[in-house]
C-alpha cells in the first residue's frame, strides 16, 4: 500500500484494510506491523503524522 501511495499520509484504517473488509481485529495491529516494518526497512523510511497516519519518505 506504501508503494502505491509514496508521500501520501494513509490513515490507521486505510492501512488496517490491507487484512481485508471482513477482518474484526485490533485496529492497533497497524501500529505493530508498522513498528516491524521500520525494524527491516529503517526507522526513517516511514513517518508517524500523529493523529492523522503515516506516510513513506521515499
């Protein structure tokens, strides 16, 4: 999703819809997968815009 959107902020849901529309979990799941990605990719690559989502630099 990352990829298709470079330098557009996605919220927490337009990301949390990467597990599908019928997908019932936690929301926060975003925050982990994000935290685990910036651990193989780099901290600096993906930027928190607090209360609004995250976007990528490159």
């Amino acid at each position: 999703m990352f990829s298709l959107n470079r330098r557009q902020i996605l919220s927490r849901d337009q990301l949390h819809l990467v597990w599908g529309i019928d997908y019932e979990g936690d929301p926060r799941t975003v925050d982990t997968h994000i935290r685990r990605l910036r651990e193989k990719i780099g901290e600096d690559i993906i930027q928190t815009h607090h209360g609004v989502g995250y976007s990528t630099r490159e």
